[in-house]
C-alpha cells in the first residue's frame, strides 16, 4: 500500500493539525520509497524496537511518541542511522492522536470496560458507572486488563465506592487540580510525581505506568489498518521500571 494511504488513514482519524504547537507529529524519516509491505506499531521507537522492525523486515514504523522533538543539526544517533540503513520509514502520531475525538485516554477507558464516558477537554475522559464498584474490585479490573503485575495506588481509601472514574492516557500529574471539580472518585494515569501525591486529597490515583496507559492506542492504530494489503506487527514493549 502506498505510504500516503496510510497516512491519511490515520490523519482522518487524528489530523495533524490537532497536535500541540510543541509537538513533532508526522514524518520522522521520509525516504524515497512509497510502497509498504510490512507496519510495526509501537509506542517509542527505541533500538530493541527498531531490531524487531529489522528482524521482521518491515518497511514502516507507526509510533505513538515522536522520534524527534528537537532540530536536527547533526545526524549521529544510532536508532537513526540503523533505521536508514535499513530503509526502515518512521510515521508518528502524538498530541494529535491524543486529542482525537476518541483519543488515547478514551481507548484506555474503553479497553478497562468503561463505555459511558464524558469528555472533559482535550485530554480527559470521565466514566461514570451504573453500579459503584468497590476500590479493590477496580484495582484487579485494571490489574487483569492491562496485564499487570503490580499497581501503583496513590490515596488508598479502601471504602471509597467507585461510582465515576478519570483517564488520562501518559502523564497526568498536571490535571490533578482541575479534576477536583468533577466529583470523581478514582483517577486512572500514570507518571505522577511527588509534589502531585501529596496535594492530592480528593481521590484515589491509580499510577498504571506511562508505556501501560498508552499501549491500548495500539489497537485503535491497528483497526484503523487491518486488512489493507500489509503485515501488521506489534513490536514487544517492556517498560524499564521493575518491581522487587
């Protein structure tokens, strides 16, 4: 399929001119080749995700996070240069994807079971259920869904019925204060740091890991592709965090 096709695929569903003035959205590496035979999806493009790209002989990586955020005045990275060596092409959509109609918060909520949501802006999609759930019973929904060991949970209040639930795909600290409005019990994000922990008082946070939270875009990038004429590979992300 042609790189352009798939491109607009994408941007019909996200368009670019949604992203953040800070962004880098679009085109990472463009090379002179248009056809495509096999995508990896992947969050980051990192050198374990370009050697699977490699090993797979895949022609395109679709990501979530930019590869570049900067300007390029010297090209000395090796992801870089392994990628052109390889004639390997990088497509990523970031704030744009975040901030689609059914952005990246919105999948996840989708993805832990949650249909009846309300946007908030851009970023924030609030849940409220039918029936209040217990917090633990919340705790191993999250746990089983998201495939995780461990979960991080801020504000424990093991009472606390769970009747309206926040996501925020990534980090989330900076709307901590603005969700304070919005009589949730429960807030479902990740990356938050100290400061956020302790003003905190209102609800419970569930810290569920950055690469955790933004990996069910995945999915969404993979409907909007299958059966297209390409392979379609998801590339194996481990998050570098380890509980002991």
């Amino acid at each position: 399929m042609n790189r352009d096709e798939i491109v607009s695929i994408i941007e019909n569903y996200a368009p670019a001119e949604l992203q953040e003035e800070w962004d880098n959205s679009g085109w990472q590496i463009r090379l002179p080749f248009e056809d495509i035979g096999k995508v990896l999806l992947c969050v980051t493009v990192t050198k374990d995700v370009v050697a699977q790209a490699i090993e797979r002989g895949v022609n395109l990586i679709i990501s979530h996070h930019p590869l570049f955020f900067s300007e390029i005045k010297v090209i000395d990275d090796d992801i870089v240069y392994e990628l052109i060596k390889h004639d390997i092409q990088v497509y990523s959509a970031h704030t744009n994807f975040d901030r689609a109609n059914e952005g990246t918060s919105g999948i996840l909520a989708r993805k832990l079971g949650f249909d009846n949501l309300e946007k908030i802006d851009d970023y924030i999609q609030i849940a409220t259920l039918d029936e209040a759930w217990t917090i633990d019973n919340l705790v191993i929904k999250v746990k089983l869904e998201l495939n995780l060991e461990k979960l991080q949970v801020i504000s424990y209040k093991p009472d606390v019925m769970v009747k309206r639930v926040a996501f925020v795909a990534g980090s989330g600290g900076e709307f901590i204060e603005k969700l304070k409005t919005h009589n949730i019990d429960v807030f479902i994000t990740s990356d938050i740091k100290y400061h956020n922990e302790v003003k905190n008082t209102n609800y419970v946070i569930f810290d569920v890991g950055h690469l955790e939270s933004e990996r069910p875009a995945l999915d969404k990038f993979e409907e909007l592709l299958k059966d297209r004429g390409f392979e379609i590979f998801r590339a194996n992300e481990k998050s570098k965090k380890v509980y002991l």
